[in-house]
C-alpha cells in the first residue's frame, strides 16, 4: 500500500472525514422542513420542482431531445440488437415527452393515471434528482468511505456472497450510486481478470439495483417517505440475503468459476491483521487519487446529466408502454397467476394487486409502484422492497448487462429476476406485517 506524505496526510484526512459525513449526512438522515420528512437531497429536489415548474419543464425537454438523439449522434446506436430496440424507444419517448409536454394527442394519453401520472410523479424527478444526487454521491463514494468499508468486508464477502472482498466496493457503489456505474465498475475489473465469470454474474445480477436517487423517487410515489429509514436498510438487506441465496442454486452455480478467457488472473490480496490500519490507509489512497473537489463534483454532475438523458427516453416510452399494458390488456393480469399462489398463501391484503405488480417489475423499476400508488401500506412497502431487490428490468439493467463481457443469456437473467422476486416477497412479507 501506498503510503501518504505526512505533509498532505492532515488536509486528506479532514477532506475524507468531513466530505464522507456529509454525504451520510444527504443520503441516510431525515429531517423535517416545510412540513416534510425527508432526506437533504429530497428536499433540494422538492424546492426546485416547486418553485420552478416552467424551468424544470423545459429542462425535462431537453433531456428527452438530446437522450433520444444521442445515440445517433455517437453511433452507439449500431452496437447491437440491444442498443438499436433501445434507441428505438428513446425516440419514441421523445414523441410522447413532446406529446405531453405541449398538451397533443389521444385523450386516453392524457387520462390522469397515464400520462399526467408518469410526467410528474415519475420523469421530472428522476430527471432532476439524478443529476443533484450524483453530486452529493461524489461526496459519499470518492473520498474513501467505500474502500473502508471494502477492507472490513473481506473476511464475510467469499463466504456469503461466493465473490472477493473487493466486491464490497462494487456493491455498495451500485447500491448508492448507480446500476450502471456498478456495472461499468464490475465489467472494467472482470476484463481484468479478477473477477471470475461466476462471480461477476453474481455481482452484476446481486448488487446492481437501482441508487438511492431512485429510491426516494419510488418512496415520494408511494407517499412512505415517512418510513424512509426503515424502506432503505430492509430493502438493502433484503437485496444482499437473496443475493446470498440465488449465488447458490440454478442458474447462477452452474456458471464456469473460471476467468475470461484472454485475460491474466489476478486474484485478490487477502488483507489480515490490523484491518482498520489498513482500511484507514486505502481510504486515505483513494482521497488522493481524486482530483480537485470542485472538479470531482463536476464530473459528478456530467456522468448524472449523461446518465438522466440516457433513462429519461426510454423510461417514457417503455413506462408508458407498461401501463397501458397493464390498465387496457390481461397480459400482466395472466403473468400475475405465477405470484399470486406466493401472495395467497402469505395472505397479503390485496394478493393479485400485489402479484400484477410483480409481474410489472420485469418491465421497468417504477411500474410496480405506479400500480400500487393507492393500496394499502404493507402492500406499497412490500412492493417498493421487492422491486428494489429484483434487481432486472428490461429498460435499463438487463440490457447494459448484455451489453458488457459477463457471459449471460436473457433466458438466465429472467430465470434470476423470478428467483429473487419470489425470495424477496418471502422476506419481506413478514417484515412488513411487524412494522405495520
């Protein structure tokens, strides 16, 4: 390990305590203001979307336009069948963001449940809390707190999840930043070869779930902010027991534990003794590596926006897509027959609105919440968890993760995304019946 000038050592150790604590501080502390329970960030993003409704209008445009044009700008849009079906939704979402936006189209477009609903409860603040959110993530995963927590994490890792120690650092990154930034980091390390394929499938379809910005999107629509403490740390757990699980049967322990071929192993260092010494010094390594803090908060801010352009379109046109299969067909209503036997016989209050939003989940992250927006307590809290865990959904992960090196079939990945929504709703049923 790389040891610090004694000069800087002071300055990075204040820079990673104060900026680490500030970013707990926005993702996990509520506080009440305007009448509201909420986190930092929730609050900044409620502010603006009030006081400025014309601007974030405009800006929500903007992101529409340039995330569907995107692609055929930087060509991205010929990579593969994958990248064109989704650019092809990025297009169409741009249509009916235009649609919405200036008030033109069918009427049942703008039927206050489909339209109206997905703008304002879905689009405008995921398009502005992804870019705020990015800039207090900066906060909590450039300045050592993760490489930290990596080191202690170690020992338990291996035995639980089957993959290295320093997975702790992909998990916890996707967990509280992004699924596609976790992707990214897991693919970038598996062509590196440390990762073998088992384990990066592992990690890409176990720790890889939608950021804590999302998560206070699909809280705000499920109106359970007020429960936002106990939302994140089951849903976190939850996310990381099944994942526990699914490491160990059918598809996933079949998979070859064996390293890319092309790339040199580079298996991980096993750290023992003085961990906190050592877990102090990598955080204190990885503060250093940064560049300047205003910089650092602006790369931030460019890889949100970027990120708000790519989802924005495609989480239009495919939410849109969803609810109208959902309200004017039985398509979801008969793939809802494959829960409903699991919410029966855990004897939830509204068994088939819960397995019809189950069955949403495979679409797009939001669906389900959108669906249960009205119900009972226990059943938007239970919803909201097993949609966290799920993890898959055919908007975003599962076509960035057939988009990278990990060897996995959609046959696999939707095999998965059934496991671990049957596992969750298992855990997470009882847990909710003691809260509430």
């Amino acid at each position: 390990m790389t040891a610090i000038n004694a000069s800087n050592k002071t300055t990075t150790t204040l820079k990673m305590i104060v900026c680490s604590l500030i970013g707990i501080f926005s993702f996990f502390v509520t506080f009440e203001w305007n009448g509201k329970s909420s986190i930092l960030i929730d609050h900044i993003v409620s502010f603006i979307s009030t006081s400025f409704p014309t601007l974030v209008t405009a800006y929500v445009f903007i992101l529409l336009v340039a995330g569907a044009i995107l692609p055929f700008v930087n060509k991205s849009w010929k990579k593969d069948m994958v990248s064109r079906i989704l650019s092809i939704f990025k297009l169409a979402g741009l249509v009916i963001g235009i649609m919405l936006i200036f008030g033109v189209g069918p009427a049942w477009l703008f039927a206050p449940d489909v339209g109206p609903f997905l703008m304002d409860k879905l689009i405008k603040p995921v398009g502005v809390l992804i870019p705020i959110g990015s800039v207090f993530l900066a906060l909590l995963v450039s300045y050592g707190l993760l490489e930290f927590i990596g080191v202690f994490m170690q020992p338990f890792m291996k035995p639980i999840f089957r993959t290295p120690g320093r997975s702790a650092v992909d998990a916890v990154a996707s967990f509280v930043g992004s699924y596609s930034v976790g992707l990214l980091l897991t693919n970038r390390v598996f062509k590196q070869g440390k990762y073998t394929i088992r384990e990066a499938a592992i990690i890409a379809t176990g720790f890889s779930t939608v950021s804590v910005t999302f998560m206070v999107v699909m809280a705000n629509t499920l109106d359970i902010m007020e429960y936002w403490s106990q939302f994140f740390w089951i849903s976190l757990i939850i996310t990381f027991v099944v994942t526990a699980i699914t490491a160990r049967i059918y598809p996933l322990n079949r998979i070859k534990d064996e390293y890319l071929e092309g790339t040199t192993a580079d298996p991980e260092v096993i750290i023992r003794g003085k961990r906190f010494q050592n877990a102090w010094q990598e955080a204190l390594n990885a503060v250093e590596k940064n560049p300047t803090f205003f910089k650092n908060l602006y790369l931030h801010l460019k890889d949100g926006l970027i990120m708000a352009m790519g989802v924005i379109p495609s989480i239009l046109s495919i939410g849109l897509l969803g609810i109208v299969l959902a309200l004017y067909t039985p398509l979801f209503d008969v793939i809802a027959f494959i829960f409903a036997p699991f919410t029966y016989l855990l004897q939830l209050p509204e068994p088939m609105l819960t397995a019809k939003a189950l069955s949403l989940s495979i679409t797009e992250i939001f669906l389900p919440s959108l669906l249960v927006a009205e119900a009972s307590l226990i059943t938007k809290f239970i919803v909201a968890n097993v949609s966290v865990s799920a993890i898959l959904f055919c908007s975003a992960v599962i076509p960035l993760i057939l988009s990278t090196d990990i060897p996995l079939t959609i046959r696999q990945l939707i095999i998965i995304w059934f496991e671990r929504v049957v596992l969750s709703l298992i855990i997470v049923t009882p847990i909710a019946f003691l809260l509430f």
